[in-house]
C-alpha cells in the first residue's frame, strides 16, 4: 500500500538508487508466483533497510517475516561480511523462493532461516541484535516488541513496517479488526516506553523507526 500519489511514487523511485537484476529477478518472480506479492519490501524500502544497516555498521539482524526474502537480501548486504541475519517465516511455502535468491546473492553463509512461529521461536535466538525488521502479522507486533527489547542492544534500531496499515490507523476501528488492533496497540506501545526514542516515517505503508537509548 503506497499512501502518496503515484506520480510522486514514481518519481521517488526514479530517484533512487536502483534494484539489481538478483532484486529485479525476485520482484518480478513474487509477483508472478505470489498471491499477496505487495508483501515484498521493494527497491526504495529496500534501498533504505540496506542504508540504515551500514550507517549504524550493524553486524547482528533479526527480521521477523521473511516472505520471499526481498528484504533478507538487502539488510544483510548492508552488513559487513562477518555479520549475521536470522530470519523468520511461519509459512514454509514461500521459502524455495527465498533459498534460491539468497543463494544468487552470494549471502547464504550469513544468513540464517527459521520456519516456525516466531512467538516461539525468538526466545531461543541467544543473541543481542543491532538491528530488528519487523514486517510480519500485524496482531502479533506488541508480543514481538516485548520479545525483542531486551534483544536489542542500547543505540539499536527498531524498525517496523505497515504501521501506518493502508491509512486503517486514522479511521474508526471494526470489531473484527484484529490485525488494526494489533498495529496500533504497537504504535501506542512504542510512543510510550522510555526505552525508546522514535519516529513515524511516511515510507510506503509506513514504518516505525525506533532506536533503543
């Protein structure tokens, strides 16, 4: 979900740097092979993910949500060669995409894949992280800030994606919108807790940007 419009979204992406053809290979096989392929983080999004890595020369990633593995991609080339990615997906149906694009890359030896449920399977990960991605279901975002905090190293960073949840944050709320819930109890939990300083950045469907003090 893109909230500006599409003329500035193009020329956002015009200038910016561009996807390799590995990325661009990715982007067009998700799209064709996927039936939700909006889930992928895409060239600006990724562009900045890879950014963000090397200014902070983070070496320790957690991503929760790998889907076909766009983002897994761009977070770890971010990283020196001796940095490590865990990432997780609790659908295994989308990880032969993700096998074989991470195998393109060359990045295979330093990033490491999880299927599962990542409620489960974050308390067993004995590491502390420079950086968190979270881009996974959105009712489960407030169980996985409180599974990453003490993951995180002080001056990490946090970054959470479609907190701005297609605009859905801004408008009244169903009953039965457990994934809307879900983002804005997050939203409230970050603004709230003096382990954070952070920001709401209009990127595609928004993303939270936290860093630990």
């Amino acid at each position: 979900m893109n909230l500006l419009p599409e003329s500035i979204e193009n020329y956002i992406n015009d200038h910016s740097s561009q996807e390799d053809q590995i990325l661009y290979e990715l982007y067009r096989e998700t799209n064709l092979k996927t039936t939700h392929p909006r889930m992928l983080s895409g060239a600006v999004q990724g562009q900045f993910l890879q950014m963000m890595v090397s200014l902070i020369d983070a070496t320790s990633i957690l991503e929760i949500g790998t889907f076909t593995g766009y983002s897994a991609i761009c977070l770890t080339r971010g990283m020196k060669a001796n940095g490590k990615l865990h990432t997780i997906d609790i659908k295994e149906e989308f990880s032969d995409i993700a096998n074989k694009y991470i195998k393109k890359s060359g990045l295979g030896n330093q990033i490491t894949q999880h299927i599962g449920n990542a409620v489960e399977i974050i308390p067993l990960i004995e590491e502390e992280f420079d950086l968190v991605f979270m881009d996974a279901d959105k009712v489960n975002y407030p169980k996985y800030l409180e599974l990453v905090a003490d993951k995180l190293k002080k001056g990490g960073l946090l970054i959470a994606d479609n907190v701005l949840w297609s605009g859905k944050v801004v408008k009244p709320l169903k009953s039965d919108d457990k994934d809307t819930r879900g983002v804005l109890a997050f939203n409230k939990m970050i603004q709230e807790d003096d382990r954070f300083e952070n920001t709401l950045l209009p990127l595609r469907d928004g993303l939270m940007f936290a860093r630990k003090k």
